[in-house]
C-alpha cells in the first residue's frame, strides 16, 4: 500500500513539473525572439506584446525620478485591437520588470533632519538616516493581476482617451527603508491612465501631450512596431508611504510623507513614458520555435 501511495505521490510530481515547464517551454527564434514570455501556452491569447519604456519620468508631489533604466511590460491579448482587449500576463509572471530608478540626492535629497523641530524625533532621524548608505531606488511595480492592465489600441493610436492603465506601486529601496518600504499597496494602487494625447489635469498642474509614435510593419506583417511613442498622465493621485523604516516605521513614515508631500492628490503629480511597443502575431510567434 505504501508503494502504491509513493508511486501515485511520485506520478503526481512528474505531471506537475512537466505542466509547469510546458507553460514557459517556448524558444521563439529570430525577430520574434524578443516574445519569448509571451503566453502562448494560454488558447485566449491572439496576439503577443512587449512594450519598453526607454526614458521619462515620474514625478510624485515634490520627487522627480528620471527613467533610465528601461522598464518592460510584457504579455499577451486578447482580441487585439478590436476595441476589446484583453490583457493577459507573461508566461513566467514577470508581466512588468522590476526596474530601479535612482532617485536624484538619495536618502538626502528625501529627509534634512536637521529641518525637524522636535529634539527626539531630529535624534531618531539622524540615527536612521544620516549614515553612509544614503542611496534610495524607486521601483514601479504591478499593484494588481495583470488582467487589472487595459490596453486601448485605437485609443493609443488616435491620440484620444485611455491608451494603456496601470495599477502600480512605488518600492523605495534603501537598507534603512526597509524591504517594505512602498507609495501605493495592492489594497490602494496608484492608478495612472496613460494618453497618447491631450491630458486635462485639476490644478497646479496643467495640459501636456503625448504621442503615438511611428507605426511600421515587418517584412512578413507579423510583427507591428510603434515607435518613439509617448504616454503620459498628469491628474493622478498617490497615498501616503507606508512601512519605511521596519520597526520605525511609526517614526520614518511620516517624515518620508511629510518630505515627499504625501498623499498628494491629483493634479501634482506626472508620468511621462517614452519608449516602443511591440505587437506580433502569437500563431507566428509559435512558427518560429
């Protein structure tokens, strides 16, 4: 009996490792190679997509972060460019990279303690911040599943509404932040519904225009490139930061909000995403392993 039972456990295993290296067993090859996370064990998915962000910035009340390193977006839709897409994520979950942003000054660009009037909590902030390792990354991450994405193409494309929304959150990395250190949760995102066109924020903040960039197909019209695109948004709002500083975060938290000027409502804050888009078609991409 117990054979049978470390037979059937072991049967069990093997079918669960080889449908697990099924859902990511795909090599595209040559120009379609850049779709290699593409969905494509997923039947729903049409079409396969990678947008990259080259350059830009967020600005989130008073902090400017410049884009430097490119930030990936990838995965697959539904019925693309139809009106009703829908989004589906890469196949190994890494549906938006991970990218950090240095933010300009670091640590002292975030908090001057000496601006701090209160004796005990000037001390507790020179303790924690003033010390050497004064380098703080941002980095947006997905805030919900990726089926929470919506891609609008003929929106993107006409420079009018919603092309592409995001729910994201601000990681701000620092050994003395914390691991847990993040403007936005899962629970309360920050929401940004980017245009290739004309944005209409509430004040301070006023109009800026994006651009859908150059459109241009492969040899084999498999694969549509656009680029030099712009997607931009200046009429979101951002929440307070949350979990700074570990066991101090009671203290490192409302000294990073007051800082950054957090929550900051909509309409002084800004996104600005430059970069080019990649759709192909997901039956060619299938072709070329």
């Amino acid at each position: 009996m117990l054979t049978l039972v470390m037979a059937a456990a072991a049967a069990v295993i093997a079918m669960s490792v080889a449908s697990s290296a099924y859902a990511v067993e795909h090599h595209p090859k040559g120009e379609f190679a850049i779709f290699a996370d593409c969905p494509l064990s997923n039947p729903a998915t049409s079409t396969c997509l990678v947008a990259t962000t080259e350059s830009g910035e967020f600005v989130i009340s008073k902090e400017k972060v410049p884009i430097v390193n490119p930030i990936k977006l990838q995965g697959g839709i539904k019925a693309f460019a139809s009106g009703e897409e829908t989004f589906i994520g890469a196949e190994d979950g890494n549906t938006l990279s991970k990218s950090p942003q240095k933010v300009p000054g670091g640590l002292a660009g975030l908090v001057k303690c000496n601006e701090i009037s209160n004796f005990f909590e000037r001390v507790a902030c020179e303790v924690t911040f003033e010390n050497g390792i004064t380098g703080v990354n941002a980095t947006t991450e997905l805030a919900a599943p990726a089926t929470s994405i919506q891609l609008h193409t003929f929106n993107l494309l006409g420079a009018t509404g919603t092309a592409l929304l995001l729910p994201v959150k601000l990681h701000l990395e620092n050994p003395f932040l914390g691991s847990n250190c993040y403007i936005g949760s899962n629970a309360s995102p920050i929401v940004i519904e980017l245009t290739t066109g004309t944005t209409s924020p509430p004040p301070p903040n006023t109009p800026i225009t994006g651009n859908p960039g150059t459109l241009e197909n492969n040899a084999t019209e498999t694969i549509l490139t656009i680029s030099k695109n712009v997607l931009v948004n200046n009429s979101f709002a951002a929440p307070k930061a949350a979990g700074c500083g570990g066991v101090f975060s009671f203290l490192v938290d409302p000294i990073v909000n007051s800082k950054l000027g957090l929550p900051s409502a909509a309409g002084k804050n800004t996104a600005i995403l430059r970069g080019t888009l990649k759709a192909a078609d997901a039956e060619a991409v299938k072709a070329s392993e």
